[in-house]
C-alpha cells in the first residue's frame, strides 16, 4: 500500500516539476541552501508557494517526495515501509522532501531521526508557531528557515512580464500603466492562482479561508465552539489594520474569558492568516498590556470575504505594506512595531534593527489635502523627538517630494516605488 501511495505521489511530483514557475529564489541562495547540511523548513499561508519554492530549490537534483496533505499516507505511515519504499522508487536520491509536515503526528521526531541519519530534508509546512517551536526544541540549530508569502508586486509585474520602471526611466505612461496594476494588486492581493485567474479569486479566497478554519484550526486543535471562531476571524477581517484588545473581543463576541479569546486570536495566527502587531515600549510589560493592530496575510481575502460597501484604500494599502515588510524579514515584536506618542498620535510602523529604531513609517493612500499631511507630518516629527529617530517615511499613492517639518526632513515616497526597491530602509 505505501509504495502504491508514494508511486502516486512521484507522478503529482513529475507533473508539478514540468510546469513553468516564477522563479522566486535568486541563484546565489539557490546554491547556498542547497550545500548546506541544515534542514531546510519553508513556512507560510497555505497555497502561497512553498511547494514551488522547494521544487525550485530541488529542480535539477535527484530528491524523494512526500505529500502529508494525503490522508491516505497519514492513514498507513509507518516509517520503515515508507523509508523502504522511497529507496525502490527514488533509486539514489540525495534530498528528502516533505511537503506539509505539520499534518504528521510527532513528525519532529521522526524528522531528527532522518536528519542524524544524514538525510538531506526539505520540509514545508503551514503552520508557523507550531513549526518553529517543534524545530527549535527538537533541532536546535540544525534548520534554517524560508518565509514563502503570496506573490510581491515586484512579483506579480514579473508574471505578467510587465515592464518594470526604473528611476532614470520613468514617464507619464509607464507609472500610469504601472499604478494601475498596482491598484489591481491591492484589492486582489498575489495568491498565484488568483493572479493567473482573478475572475476565480472570490470562490477561491473564500473556499481557501475556511479550509484554513477547518483543516488548520478546527480540527488540528479540537475546538468545539465553531461559531465563535468563525465570528473571530469575521470581526478580524473587517476590522484589519485597526487597535483592539482582548477584552473588548470578549464583550463584544460573547467569549467567556479573555484566556479563550487570547487561545483563538493564536490559533488564527499560526496558519499565517492573521498577523499581529504591538505596540513599540521600552518595557516588554507595556507592550504586553497595550492593544495589538490586525492585519490580514493577503487583501484578497478582504475583497472575497469583507463585509465592506466599497474599498479602503488607505488601509488596504497599509495592509499590503505591512506584509511586505515581512517579506523583507522583519519580525513584528522584534523589530517591527506600532507607536502611540505622549499626545496619542499613532505611526503606522516602527523598523528597528537591534536596540536601535532606524525608520519611522507612515502609510497615507492620499496626501493632498493639507489637513491629513499635516496629521501625519505632525505625528512623524513628534515620534521623532521622543524616539530619536531623523529617518522618517510617508508611504503615499503617487507623491513624491520631501518635506522640512521644523528642521526635520520627511520623505513622500510612492508605493509603487517602495514596493519596487530592493530595501525597505532607505
């Protein structure tokens, strides 16, 4: 039965294998993932690619494959037909992929069996704090780890072999053309198969967030209220990017304790659905205690399943910018905050590297009228002085200039420009 199951397997792996990818991992990290002796673990959302990055990182070697989003797999693994059967039908080969780990019971074990063995792994996986904390209590040191998240704009350009512009090229009509597709890309976010297919992303998105619920949440940790979990990820949908605290879910959900409400919030975290941000303190208590900002892993689940009359853009913007500065590896609660100053003026995003705060961002779809840039200008010039920070930001839709706000410079940058650099610091 396994080597029928893993002979099935390798044909899912041979079609994958002949499609053509967008490539998503330069040549030179391509290389050094692949001699390294580490085990490498690909995180994220389900569907955002990690199955692709890992066949791109593995396309010209000769590797063994196991998918444990396979109920039947899960049903007959036993771990010594599998490791027989994977030397019949992959003769020789010198890597070990397994594909969505985490539906494995005690899968760290058997993965630090392999690994002390010498086998070669790369593993994927959906769920993140489950993932991490398994890797790094049962292989300390031994891994390192890839964040895989629906397509950039940067990528999503490069699918459609669109014409990216550069600073000593641009012009009137290829911003034009390249704000459009920007703006496209912020209501339908960079799923691969939405971007390939937009006309399918409302059945798709809606049919991929609740196989999340019900897969990754519902049945992985046993919850009996049902209800009040999808009325959680309904009010976080809705209320993306915006403050909330625990309590106020519980009064205003009908939970009761405020441990459950901090329970569910984390279950809907570690399916890389709904991610968090806390508020910058100098002391971690403060922190702890101040209300979190919500955002949502992709805009396109807002725009398949947001109750919302027309769209936000300036908080889908913040939302799209919010999850490219994960991309770009910065880690909310370590390096990446929310700020409230002494006169209770809130700046979108703190980026600080080690104990220093290296960038102030704000994030305002429309600049134009004086009275909301002399809000954000207000809030970035106070923030500055309290956190001795000069390197101030206002991600915008189309303006670019800089400012001199009582002898601070602010910089007006255009989203596209931001999204297109290679750094979020500058």
């Amino acid at each position: 039965m396994i080597k029928n199951i893993i002979n099935q397997q390798k044909e899912e792996r041979d079609l994958l294998l002949s499609q053509n990818y967008l490539n998503r991992i330069d040549d030179v990290s391509l290389s050094g993932f692949l001699r390294t002796k580490l085990i490498k673990l690909i995180t994220g959302p389900r569907r955002a690619g990690k199955s692709v990055m890992a066949l791109q990182l593995l396309k010209n070697q000769n590797f063994a494959y196991l998918n444990f989003d396979d109920d039947l797999l899960l049903k007959h693994f036993d771990e010594n037909a599998v490791i027989q059967s994977l030397d019949e039908v992959y003769t020789g080969y010198k890597h070990l992929l397994l594909d969505e780990i985490q539906n494995l019971p005690d899968w760290e074990l058997w993965v630090n069996k392999l690994h002390r063995r010498g086998v070669n792994l790369i593993i994927t996986g959906s769920n993140a704090k489950l993932l991490s904390h398994e890797m790094a209590s049962s292989l300390t040191g031994r891994y390192v780890q890839i964040s895989v998240f629906p397509f950039s704009f940067a990528e999503t350009i490069k699918f459609h072999e669109r014409f990216i512009p550069r600073q000593y090229e641009i012009t009137p009509h290829n911003t034009g053309n390249t704000l459009s597709l920007l703006k496209t890309y912020m209501l339908n976010g960079g799923f691969p198969e939405t971007v390939l297919n937009p006309g399918i992303l409302k059945n798709y998105l809606s049919l991929l967030f609740d196989s999340i619920l019900l897969k990754d949440i519902l049945k992985r940790f046993r919850i009996r209220q049902t209800q009040q979990l999808y009325d959680l990820s309904n009010y976080l949908l809705s209320n993306y990017t915006n403050l909330y605290s625990f309590n106020l879910l519980k009064t205003d959900l009908g939970f009761n304790s405020v441990a459950t409400v901090q329970k569910f919030v984390g279950y809907l975290e570690e399916p890389y659905l709904f991610l968090n941000l806390t508020r910058y303190a100098t002391k971690i208590k403060s922190q702890q205690k101040s209300p979190q900002k919500t955002y949502i892993v992709d805009n396109g689940f807002v725009k398949a399943r947001s109750f919302e009359l027309s769209p936000n853009f300036g908080r889908l913007l913040e939302n799209l910018v919010f999850v490219e500065l994960l991309r770009r590896n910065y880690k909310p609660g370590l390096e990446l905050f929310y700020y409230r100053t002494r006169n209770d003026r809130e700046i979108d995003f703190v980026v600080r590297k080690g104990h220093t705060v290296v960038q102030l961002m704000q994030v305002c779809y429309d600049v134009l009228n004086p009275k909301t840039l002399k809000r954000e200008t207000d809030a970035l010039a106070e923030a500055s002085s309290e956190l001795s920070c000069k390197n101030l930001l206002i991600i915008n839709w189309d303006n670019e200039e800089l400012i001199n706000k009582n002898g601070i410079e602010i910089k007006l940058m255009p989203a596209y420009k931001w999204l297109l650099s290679d750094s979020c610091v500058k």
